[in-house]
C-alpha cells in the first residue's frame, strides 16, 4: 500500500526536529491538519525513531485515525547531537511541539523508554491528554548491564550490540533487521544519554496521579522488562487496563504490528476520554 504518511519538520527553539504525520502534506511552516478520528502521537524507545511506528501509522490510518510520530532532538532524522538530559525535559519537548502545532487533545502513545516519557508528561501536562498508552515498560526502569555495555560501545572498546533478546524467540530475522535499521540511525551517544535519563528516573510515586484513561501492554515473552513488573505499573494506575501480546517480546509493536494496532484503536474507541 502507499505510504500512509509524510515527513516533516519543526524548528523548536533552533533545532529542527523531525516528525511523522498521517494525512496530507502541507507547506513548511504550516501544521498538518490531524482531524481524523482520535488523533495518536508516538514516542519510540530509546535511541529510536519515527520509523519505527511506520507500520502502527498505517494501520491507525486504515482504522479513521490520525498519528504523529516524533524524533526527540538527536534521534532518527532530527538536528542536534545531544539527547534531553532527563526524562521530565523530554516530555517537556514532546509539550512544546504539541503547543507548536496545535495539537487537540491526544492519546500518547510510550514504547519503552518513551512509555517512561509518556508517563512523565501524563504527570506533567495531562490536560493534553485524551489517553495514555504504555508499552514494554515499568514505573522504575531495570536498565541493568545493558548500560555499561553501551559506556563500552560509545568509549569505542567494543562494536554495537544487536541483541536478540529484544524479541521474543518466535520473532524472524526479517522482523529483527528492520528494527535495528531504524535503530543505527541514532548515534549510540544519544541512546546512552537515553539510558542514563531511565536509570535517574522513578515513576512509581506518579502512578496515583495519572488521572486520563489507560491501557498497559506487555509482550508474553519480554526478557527485558518481565510482564509482571508492566503489569505492576499497571496497578498502580486507577482504572488501567492491562493487555499481553502473545509471541512478543520487548518490541510488541514491531513483532505483532496487527495486535497492537487493534489494541490502540480498541483503546479510541472504547476507553479514551471525548
């Protein structure tokens, strides 16, 4: 099928960041229109990319509804060489971004360390929302060794790691290769800076606060953040409801795009806010 976006940027405070965005394109400085059905912004995990969302946009499209996908300065195609130093700045980027467009109310969408994202802006910019949706994550991120081989990478003492431990045992080749394509378009600097910001950060005394509808998913064989420390977050959530992606792993929305997709537009029309 034709693609089901176009690319776009945006200069926020002199840096031009780079996003996705479902419906027609429009002139450089003139916002997209995004008023079909509910409208979804993105938030990739660390180190990631808009691109990784490409398939959950066109399945969003396909179902009446509009998306944003964003790179956070530094990621993906967007300018600057430094990521946001902490989890609260870079939801206070996705915040501006979504003034600068003008934005209507919205579900936000978190994979990872951008669920750790979105639950920071759902704290700290909640009347934006329309929902929240946290994937593959936990209120207290267990970065673990995983840091320490990335100091490694950066530091130049061993080459970039391509873990199969991201997907669950059932995922194929072709499913891992496209991952980690988008994944190499962000310097390793920029997603270490993104590790050492979830290892600062501790969600758990927000969970009461979070006051917008909530879906939580867990990939069945996720080997990075158990299912059961996503489902404790969920708990901690009034009214959350929690869901888990069979023959997925860490990486849910790229292993079974077609679930997930049907889970966020369940999720529109069924649980998040008019």
């Amino acid at each position: 099928m034709a693609a089901a976006f176009s690319t776009k940027y945006i200069d926020q405070g002199g840096t031009a960041l780079h996003y996705l965005h479902t419906g027609p394109t429009t002139l450089p400085d003139v916002p997209p229109a995004l008023d079909r059905g509910t409208l979804f912004v993105l938030l990739a995990p660390a180190g990631g990319s808009a691109g990784m969302w490409r398939r959950q946009m066109e399945l969003l499209v396909e179902a009446g509804h509009s998306a944003v996908a964003l790179d956070l300065p530094g990621h993906g195609r967007s300018a600057g060489l430094d990521a946001p130093p902490t989890v609260d700045a870079c939801a206070d980027v996705v915040a501006a971004v979504a003034e600068a467009l003008g934005l209507r109310p919205f579900v936000l969408v978190g994979h990872s360390y951008g669920g750790t994202i979105a639950l920071a802006f759902a704290t700290r910019h909640g009347a934006r929302l329309r929902g929240l949706v946290l994937l593959s994550c936990s209120a207290r991120p267990e970065i673990g060794a995983a840091i320490e081989q990335l100091r490694s990478v950066v530091q130049g003492r061993m080459p970039q790691q391509f873990s199969p431990e991201l997907f669950s045992p059932q995922s194929t080749p072709d499913v891992m290769r496209e991952f980690f394509t988008e994944l190499v378009k962000t310097d390793p600097r920029v997603r270490l800076t993104d590790f050492e910001a979830a290892a600062g950060f501790d969600g758990r005394p927000l969970l009461g606060t979070v006051c917008v509808p909530t879906l939580v998913v867990a990939g069945a064989d996720d080997r990075v953040t158990a299912p059961a420390l996503t489902e404790a977050l969920c708990r901690g959530i009034a009214g959350a409801r929690f869901e888990t992606v069979a023959r997925a792993g860490h990486l849910a929305p790229q292993e079974q795009p077609e679930v997930v997709g049907r889970l966020l537009a369940d999720f529109a029309a069924g649980t998040a806010r008019p």
